[in-house]
C-alpha cells in the first residue's frame, strides 16, 4: 500500500503530463470497447437471424441426410416413427424450447403464363413462427393458415419469387415437383402472402407451404429434418451430444455447421477487429511509455538517492511500473465509463445500419456493454500500463549511482 | 594468554578500516587516478574528515567508503567486516542498515513533506506506518524541524533542507554518517548551525560521522583529518 500510495503521488506529480497520457489511455479504451461492443453485437445478431431466420439450433436428420446426395426425393427423409420417438423425448429434455418439423423439396412453380425453379419447405406454421418471430417480416398478405384451418393449400412466397411471377395474395399458383417415388405431381395453392428472407438468393426462389401440403405434393410421410429450438444457444453442443448418445439412427448438425456465412463474417471481423485492437493498443503502449520515459529522466538525481538509501534497483522499477499502471487504470476506468455511455446513448437512438454482405435488410446498430469484456479491458490497460513503464526503467538497471546522483 | 592479548581482544573491531584503496577511472582514452594507497582507520563514533582540494579524491573516497563507487583494489571493512562490492545486495543492505548520507545538495524529494523525505529509508523496514512516522517525527525534533514536519522542501530554507536530510540519513541508526560537502551550500551562520547540530548528534548518539570537506569549520571540528592531495594520503 506504502508503495501504491508513492506511486500515486509520483503520478499527480505532473498533472498535465499524467492528463495526457489518462486521456490517450481513456480514448483507446473507449474506442476500443465500442468497437467491441459493436462486433459482438454483430455476431450476436447474426447468430440470431441465422438461428431464427431458417436453422434453429440443431437440426436432426436420417444418416445422409446433410452429407449425401439423395437419388430421389426424401431418400435420407425421417419416418414417422422416428419422428414421434424423437419429438417425445426432445419436450422431456430441460433446455428444448421448440421441435419443428421440416420437409424441403424443389421444382417448379407456375402461373400458367410464367414458370420458375422454386426451393420449397412444408412447415408448421404457428411453430415457425414462434422460431422467426421477426427475423421473417410478411410484407403483403397473412401468414400460413394452422393446423386447424380447413384450407391448408396456401403458400407464402418469397418477395422477389412473387414479382418475377407477377402474383400477390390472393392469386393461385400450381406447384410442381416430383414425388418420393420419383413420379411428378403437382398441387394448386393460393398465395397467402408475401414475405422476405433476408438473403437474396432465397428471396428469388424460396417458398413456404404447410406440412400436410408439402406431404400431399411429396406423397410421402417422411419428414426431412427435425429443426430443435433451445431456450438457450449456448447449450447447443450439449443437447446435440445428448440427442445423439440417446439415437443411433440418426444424424445431427448444430447451426454453426449448417452457416458457413456466418463463420466467415466471423473469421473476417476478428481479422479487421484484431488489427484495430493492435493498433489502439500500441497507441496507448508508446504514450504511457513517452511519459514514463520523460519521468524516468527528470527523476535520476531522485533514484540515485533512493539507490544510495538501500533501495534495491528492481524495487524503484517496480514502482514506475505501479506509476504505469496507475495510469492505465485511470484511464481504463474512464474509458469504460465512457464507453458504456457511448454504448447506452448510441442504442436508445436506434439507428439502422445498412444490409450486411448476402443480407437484404438493414439491421439495427446495437453495441453491448458486456462486464467481462469490461473488467478484461480494464485489466488489460492496468498491466499495459505496467508493461510501459518496463522499457523506460531498464535504465535504471545500468544507472551508475555517483553519476545518478551529479545529475542535473 | 598475556594480559595484554586479552586487552586487545576485547576492543571493538574499528568503525571503518581502509587498507591500500585504488582507485582509476577510465575517461575516453584518459585514465585518470583518483586513488592511490589509501590507508587509515576510524574509530566508532568518530567525527572525522576528509580535507583536500578539489579533485584530490574526498568524493571518490567517500564515494567508495558508502559502497556507491567501486575500489580497483584494496579492502574496506566496517565494523570489522569486509565489505564485498561485487555483492550488490549485500551493499544495498549495508547502505540500509549501517551507513548514512548527506548530499551537498540536500537530494530531498520535492514530492514530499519532510517528515515523508525522513520516512522514506524506512518503506524497506517491517515497521508498520504508525511506527515509521513516529520515528520520523522524532529524528526531526531533534534536528530542531519538529515544527516543520509537513512542510515541503521547496518551503524549508536551505539550513532547514540540509537539516532535513540529516535527520533522514539518522532515521535508521546508522553506524556511520557520510557526509559529501554538507555546508557548501549553505551559508556562514546556517553552516556552523548544522555543524553542531551534527557534533551535538554525535556526541548524544555515538553515530561516527565523515564529513568530505574544505570548510575549515569542519576541519576545526573534526578529531581526525585524512588529508588527500591527487588521490594520495598525505600525513
């Protein structure tokens, strides 16, 4: 404490040089927990558009399903059977919030004047849209009826779907794809409404039909995939272990295999946020060291006394050191409170960043303030603080104590 | 053994003891001889000094004496013990523990109080806070700066300053005081003030005192005078 307090008043020794330095120190902390904030509410949004917008947490399958490539339509489907074990034991399971069934298929859709390619999902509705929430926003039209409806032959198109087919809710299209048997059918449905994927590719071709529907079209009781809904994503790779120990026949990915988009915005923005931290970092490193640099100079006189009193040469380092870090930790103190100001204010605005790369929608900016990545900074600028004392106050290790204490 | 033999055994080791003291320093190309053959011996609770011209070799001598310089050859003992230079804990804790310095130019720390400057030897003790400024309260009052514990140095006069640092160098019960010029700066009055301040301190506590010096305040007051002239003894 003797020593904290020495180098405290060492510190307040020059105000406006310490000023300085807490100031640099202040804004890179502030800059960099900002940007920080900023990619880790990116990641979470993505994260949470790629969960709700399409794959849920995991996604469970017959063997090939994800890997092989199917001769026929539902080939790798689930059955029946499977499927009821399956769902019975997920609603046991603690962290399963939702089960989905899904069945994919493709082929083409017609107005009888204009025909195009589609990618098509039999869904349960009222679960789909309990899993999407906003992440699918209708732009015309109501959603897919329920199971109760009397009139399960609807669909929701895509938005560009919809204008490169000319239809609005309300119009017929005729679906047509082939069957698990590998015949060709084709069913009526009338468009429910109109809806956006978020993606630009799925926009041009996707389309939802309810399950009893899609089952009609496929002729078939199979399921492609079960799609899980956790309460929470961070229990992801437990549950799938879990799912996978209790079935043998079956397959499983979690969402992050299923999204390679998001892994490599991930990889690119630790690649540019990794740079940026560098950078803010050395910053702050040069600063605290120009400062201890000027006070180890002006101070020689002083440690050649304190060397002459009995103080061990490692201890006066030790004690610029503390002087450092005493900075480093004001000015991280500060940069967090300012931060989390920045981070406070910027949200309540509510501001709309553009569509991210292969995204449609704009997305709300959004900066977390997270506590450990807080207390982390604020740890960190303390020991860089410390660390920018180090390089200075090798000096003092080949100080001559005669010439130290000539100084001037 | 004789009576004689047991007398001697009996009597404290010298305060300090020189044998043969060398010292060079290299300046670019030059060499410059400080020291030559120095030899001599001090007794406990001395008050003795060291007299030359400048340049003659007090400050090197001093210099090495408090093991802030290095000797080329020869042996230093205090209190009986060798002292090794190449062990720089051992040194450092010497300086701690048995010697003290008073600087030409006080050498206070601007930053803090008196009572702190006193108080700074003793951060490398065990004693708690309490303990190091009752302490140093006491080694102020009695170089007459009991009044003056919270003042910082740039509010003492010189005479005070020096007096400050005084007390500092006594606040761990030194053996020796090395003293390198401790009026210099000061003036007639105020020096003469110190030097009894000092003899008076010597007298009370025994503490031995080495004053390198040209004031002949000093020389009048020592009871031993080691004079130098380019870097030798001179009888």
């Amino acid at each position: 404490m003797k020593w904290l307090y020495l180098a405290a008043r060492n510190v307040l020794r020059h105000q406006r040089r310490s000023l300085m330095a807490v100031t640099i120190v202040a804004t890179g902390t502030a800059a960099l927990l900002v940007a920080l904030g900023y990619m880790l509410a990116t990641f979470w949004g993505l994260r949470e558009m790629t969960i709700r917008g399409e794959l849920g947490h995991i996604q469970i399958g017959a063997p090939g399903q994800f890997d092989a490539v199917a001769e026929t339509p539902l080939q790798y489907g689930l059955e029946t059977d499977t499927v009821q074990k399956l769902q019975e034991h997920l609603k046991e399971m603690p962290g399963t919030k939702d089960v989905l069934q899904r069945l994919l298929f493709e082929g083409l859709i017609s107005t009888g004047n204009t025909t195009v390619a589609f990618v098509g999902q039999g869904v349960e509705p009222e679960k789909e849209i309990r899993l999407a929430g906003t992440s699918l926003p209708l732009l015309s039209g109501t959603p897919l009826p329920l199971p109760t409806h009397p009139d399960q032959m609807q669909t929701l198109l895509a938005v560009d779907l919809a204008r490169s087919l000319g239809v609005k809710p309300g119009d017929t299209v005729t679906l047509l794809s082939t069957t698990a048997d590998g015949a060709l059918n084709g069913i009526d449905v009338q468009v429910s409404g109109i809806y956006v994927t978020g993606v630009p590719e799925y926009d041009k071709r996707a389309l939802l039909i309810p399950l009893p529907a899609a089952r009609q079209l496929m002729k078939s009781e199979r399921i492609s995939r079960l799609v899980v809904v956790l309460k929470d994503t961070e229990a992801t790779r437990s549950v799938q272990a879990e799912i996978a120990e209790k079935f043998s026949k079956i397959d499983t990915r979690q969402w992050l295999d299923l999204a390679p988009f998001y892994k490599k915005v991930v990889t690119l923005y630790h690649g540019i946020f990794t740079v940026m931290g560098v950078i803010i970092l050395l910053v702050v490193l040069l600063s605290v060291t120009n400062t201890m640099l000027m006070s180890v100079m002006e101070r020689v006189r002083e440690m050649g006394t304190l060397m002459a009193f009995g103080f061990p040469r490692n201890r006066l380092r030790a004690n610029f050191g503390l002087e450092g870090a005493i900075i480093g930790g004001i000015g991280g103190g500060i940069g967090l409170l300012v931060a989390a100001a920045l981070a406070y204010g910027i949200n309540a605005l509510e501001w709309m960043m553009p569509a991210p790369p292969g995204r449609t929608m704009p997305v709300p900016l959004l900066i977390f303030v997270d506590g450990g990545l807080y207390t982390t900074i604020f740890f960190v600028m303390v020991a860089l603080g410390g660390v920018a004392a180090w390089f200075p106050t090798r000096y003092i290790v080949r100080l001559n104590i005669v010439e130290a204490l000539g100084h001037a | 053994m004789t009576e004689m033999s047991v007398l001697e055994s009996a009597k404290p080791p010298p305060l300090l003891s020189i044998d043969n003291l060398c010292k060079t320093y290299i300046r670019g190309d030059d060499q410059v001889t400080a020291l030559i053959n120095i030899t001599f011996e001090l007794e406990q609770g001395c008050f003795a000094s060291l007299a030359g011209p400048s340049g003659s070799g007090k400050s090197s001598l001093l210099n090495i004496i408090g093991t802030l310089d290095t000797p080329d050859q020869g042996s230093v003992y205090l209190l009986g013990q060798p002292i090794t230079y190449t062990d720089t804990s051992f040194t450092e804790q010497l300086r701690r523990t048995k010697l003290g310095f008073v600087f030409q130019n006080f050498n206070l720390l601007p930053l803090l109080t008196a009572v702190e400057n006193v108080e700074l030897p003793l951060l490398l003790t065990d004693l708690t806070a309490a303990r190091r400024r009752e302490k140093a309260c006491t080694c102020l009052e009695l170089v007459g700066l009991g009044d003056r514990l919270h003042h910082f140095p740039r509010q003492l006069s010189g005479g005070q300053q020096q007096r400050v640092a005084v007390a500092r160098a006594l606040v761990r019960d030194p053996k020796l005081v090395l003293a390198d010029e401790p009026t210099a700066n000061l003036d007639g009055k105020t020096a003469e003030n110190l030097l009894e301040l000092m003899r008076s301190l010597n007298k009370k506590s025994g503490v031995g005192f080495l004053f390198s010096t040209h004031d002949p305040r000093i020389l009048n007051a020592a009871k031993k005078i080691i004079f130098l002239h380019d870097g030798r003894m001179q009888l």
